[in-house]
C-alpha cells in the first residue's frame, strides 16, 4: 500500500512582497496537488505485494505470451496465444435472442438476466374460484400490465392509458395470487429460470393457472375486500374495459414507476 508519505506534495510560495494587499495581509500558500500516476501505483503495488499472494504473471514476448503460475512441484510455463490473450480482456458479445413483440426492456444483472414485458388493455379469459370453492370461466377486460421477470421470481403491475409510459404509475394489478409487493404466486408450479427465450411461456403459464382466494384484498376501490367480485361483475356485464378509477396504486415507497423498477434491477 502507498503511504501518504511516499507521495510529494509540491508547493509553491507566493512572494508576499508582490501580493500583499491594501489591508497589509498576504495571500495564503497556494498548495499543488500532484498528478496521479497509474503506472507509478502499479509498480508500487507489485513491489510491495507478498510473494505468497503473487498466483501467476505473464510474460510479453513478441507475438507470444506465456503464462507462468505455481504448481504443486514448482513452477508451471504455459504459452499463450495473442487471440487468448484479445479475448481474455475483450467484452464478451451478447444476443437476447428474438425479444417479444411486447417487450420494453431487456437486460442482465448479478442477479440473472431480467426483461419487461408491456401489454396494452385487453380481454382476457381467466378461470376463476369464487367463495364456494367454484371454478368459473371468465372473460374480463384488464388495464395495461406490465410484467416483469428476474431470475425465478415474477411480477405484474397495472398501469393506466394504452400505451407504455417509464414514469407512468403502477397500480396493483386487479387480480388474484399477486402479492403486495407484485410478485406472482404460481402455487405449485415450477417457473423456469427467466430468459427473453421463455418469457411468453411464463406469461402464458400465469393465465392458465386458476385464480383463487390467496391476495385478493387492496386490489379493488370499489371491492377492496376481494378483487374477484369486480372480476365476476365485468364479467357479467360484459364489460369492454376496466374502470381506471378502481385502481390502487402500488403501495411501495421505491418502486411506483417502471424507471424505479429498472433502477431496482440494475
């Protein structure tokens, strides 16, 4: 490590005879910071690390490297090609691969790969338990939703308007088996890990499975008890779309936009 006192500091003093002002005071000392120098801090550095922590080093020759590192009888020499060495401190190229049609966002973080997914207001038919444990058939215009995956976890928000705003609102999604916080309950089935490859299947997957009476409270102005009477009753009178004033918005402190949501995932 460089100590503070292997580091000049270079100082230059200011004649005080010539900056001397009319109250008789004199200019204060200017101090001059020195440049860093990167090459100065590596040398220093590999002078001063233990050799004990030293794994390995390469050797530049011309139009070969070679690779020297401990082994358990010595000393180990491995030739490295210069394509070896390019694509050693290159950027590795990424495809998404084909993104869906509905797709706002995609990218990778320490925690998987991630991707949003916007759809417009719709009908959707969704197979729905009521109270008495019965299994309906619905057919139900839904706001704007915005899902969203990463890693093995999935959300889904609603937002209002037709089409996709990053600094809109998020409001609870009215629906079933979502949590507070927007994550997806599946119950018991095995989402695969997210990828802009299986994205539509999670999607699909979340349709097909029943809705039933896990978090359907704070989802609904006019029901907040259980979201499923609203459903039932668009259902019934056939509605073309969803109320915009029954929505709720997101309770969350950080994440009330889709750019908050990025930033959480980035």
């Amino acid at each position: 490590m460089i100590q503070a006192s292997e580091i000049p500091i270079a100082t230059s003093e200011v004649g005080t005879e010539n900056l001397t002002n009319t109250t008789g005071s004199t200019a204060p000392t200017v101090l001059q910071l020195p440049q860093l120098s990167v090459m100065a801090i590596a040398r220093t550095i590999a002078h001063t690390v233990p050799e004990d922590e030293i794994l390995g080093h390469l050797l530049v020759l011309r139009g070969q490297y070679i690779f020297v590192s401990k082994a358990q009888d010595g000393v180990e020499y491995k030739p490295i090609s210069p394509e070896a060495v390019a694509a050693a401190f290159s950027t590795p190229a990424i495809d998404s691969g084909w993104l869906s049609n509905h797709t706002v966002r995609w990218g990778k973080s320490k925690n998987g790969e991630w991707i949003l997914l916007y759809l417009p207001p719709q009908k959707y038919n969704i197979l729905l338990q009521n109270v008495n444990n019965q299994s309906l058939q619905l057919a139900v215009p839904l706001p704007a939703l915005l899902f969203v995956g990463i890693g093995r976890t999935y959300y889904i928000w609603a937002m209002k308007g037709s089409s996709f705003d990053p600094a809109g609102n998020l409001y609870a999604a009215p629906l079933p088996n979502v949590m507070g916080e927007g994550s997806i309950c599946f119950g018991n089935n095995l989402v695969p890990q997210c990828s802009s490859q299986n994205i539509t299947e999670i999607w699909d997957l979340f349709w097909s499975s029943p809705f039933n009476s896990d978090a359907v409270s704070h989802k609904s102005t006019q029901f907040p008890e259980d979201i499923r009477n609203q459903l039932m009753l668009l259902h019934d009178k056939k509605a073309k779309r969803y109320p915009a004033s029954d929505l709720v918005l997101h309770p969350s402190w950080n994440k009330k936009t889709p750019n908050d949501i990025i930033q959480s995932l980035l």
